[in-house]
C-alpha cells in the first residue's frame, strides 16, 4: 500500500539557519495523524514542504504517490489554514461554491452546510461572521472538494464547546471515509483524543513518533487526589512522589511511579477519600520531553 506521506531522510535549511535534519516517516491512507511541537521546532516548514508551498529539491517527499505540489496532488488535497480565509462583501454560501467549483469530484456544498450547521448563517456575509463561524466556513471549504488527504492547522481555534464537539465529530466521519488527515493543535488533549499516532518534533527531529498509548505506557508518572483529615507530611516522602500539595482536606500528589507510591499509600487507605489516580496527559508529556530538549 502506498503510503499518503513519505518523509525519507528529509532535511531542509534557509540561508542562515538549518530547520529540518533528516526526517523519517510513513503516514498511512486513512490514518489520522498528529503533529505536535513548540515554536520554532520546524512544524509550519514541514507542512510548507508536504504542501509543495516550499520545495526540497531532493526528492525526499512524496505526497499520495507524487510530488508535492503536483498537480495530480493539488486535486486530492486541501488544508484548513490557521488563519481564516475571507472575502467582504460575499455571501457564506456562494465563498464555499466557490472551492467546490475548483474541485474535480466536489461534495454539494448545499449538504455540506447542513452537516456543519451553516444553514442559518448561509447568506450571511463573511465579514459579519464571528470567529467561531469563521473556523466553521473554513472547514467547509476544506472539506467541500471531497479531499483524499487533509491538512487541518489550529482548527479549533476560537470554537466555542459545542461547536467543537460536533467538529471532532465530522472528523470521525472523515475517518470513516478513509481519508487521511493530518493535525497540528496547541490543544493537545484534543490530538490524544482522536489521533491514531503522534509525532513530537524538537529542534528540527522527531523526539516521537507513535501512538499515544505507547508513549503513555513507557512513562509511570501520574497524579494522585484524594480527601484526608491526615496532615500532608505523611505523604511528602512517599516513595516516587515528586511533590506534594493540599487545599483544606483534599490533597494532591505528583508521583513519578503511580505503582510505587499506591503501595506507599495502603496503610492510609481508610483515612483517604475519593481517591482519583490520573495518568500523565499529552500535554505534560510534551511539556516535560520539549523542556528537556531546551536545555
């Protein structure tokens, strides 16, 4: 099966500062995948060359089987850019007939509005839009063209709850589709959430590349929060734990073996309350493992 993206050995520089150093990686179709990583760390160069926006002239790229930027590989692609895309004085509807006349095999725009909930905003201006509306056309037009593969940057940017969930939502439609997407987000917890794998990149290298059970599963550290009326002191020199605070009666542990300081903490077992034990999230993780990398 031919891979939706093959990175091999792909380095990239501008004139005064070399970004990417040898990259690697497969991105399968219908894979969706999540790419993560401080500023500076090389992400928007990487997805500029994987668009074709930039050029490597190794051929160290290729993009459902060809080039990137190729025209073959312009008409399966689209991308949901971070910042919102916009004509004044156009209507919503006629700015998402206006991607879907570009694509070679479009959706109907007209059901693409309703499953995201645009019908009542339809002939709306686009400079009238909220910014929770806007990131809504946006993905329309993204999606409008029936893509094979999808790049989605920030997407839920100034989304309120609800119309987050049901963004999350069309996104398993899409998985479902087959298509291949790729996302970068600063909320983290939303990338645990959905991707299949994860890619941390640092400095210009992949620190990571996996599935985010695996990466949880190599790591032991975790929070423990329970009531007590017992003083915080008999915890602060548990085995494994690395800090220990408390507000009232309810007391906080950050343990660096969640298995070590559970047994510490059996004799206590009757004096502690609503005990919670919660594995490290994406975004500790990734906070710790790029923080090292600074350094």
């Amino acid at each position: 099966m031919t891979a939706a993206i093959q990175l091999k050995n792909l380095s990239f520089a501008y004139p005064n500062k070399q970004v990417l150093n040898h990259l690697n990686l497969q991105i399968q179709p219908g894979e969706i995948f999540g790419l993560v990583g401080p500023n500076g760390a090389g992400k928007t160069t990487l997805l500029n060359l994987i668009q074709g926006i930039l050029t490597s002239h190794d051929h160290s790229i290729t993009v459902l089987g060809s080039q990137p930027g190729s025209i073959i590989v312009k008409e399966k692609v689209s991308t949901m850019f971070q910042n919102d895309l916009q004509i004044n004085n156009i209507k919503v509807k006629e700015f998402i007939k206006l991607f879907a006349a570009q694509a070679i095999n479009p959706q109907d725009p007209e059901m693409v509005m309703r499953d995201l909930g645009l019908l009542d905003i339809q002939n709306q201006l686009m400079n009238k839009l909220s910014g929770g509306q806007h990131r809504k056309v946006s993905f329309a037009c993204a999606i409008v063209s029936n893509p094979q593969l999808l790049f989605l940057d920030e997407p839920t940017v100034g989304m309120d709850a609800q119309t987050r969930q049901n963004f999350w939502h069309y996104i398993e439609k899409l998985r479902q589709q087959k298509v291949t997407i790729v996302i970068t987000s600063h909320y983290l917890e939303e990338i645990q959430k959905v991707a299949d794998r994860i890619a941390i990149l640092q400095n210009g290298q992949f620190s990571y590349v996996g599935t985010w059970q695996t990466l949880q599963n190599h790591r032991d550290n975790g929070q423990f929060t329970f009531n007590t009326s017992l003083e915080l002191s008999l915890f602060t020199h548990l085995p494994a734990v690395k800090s220990a605070t408390q507000t009232e009666t309810n007391v906080k542990l950050i343990s660096s073996d969640t298995d070590l300081t559970l047994k510490a903490l059996l004799p206590f077992i009757d004096q502690l309350h609503d005990i919670t034990i919660t594995r490290e999230s994406l975004e500790s993780i990734f906070l710790e493992m790029t923080n090292k990398g600074d350094h």
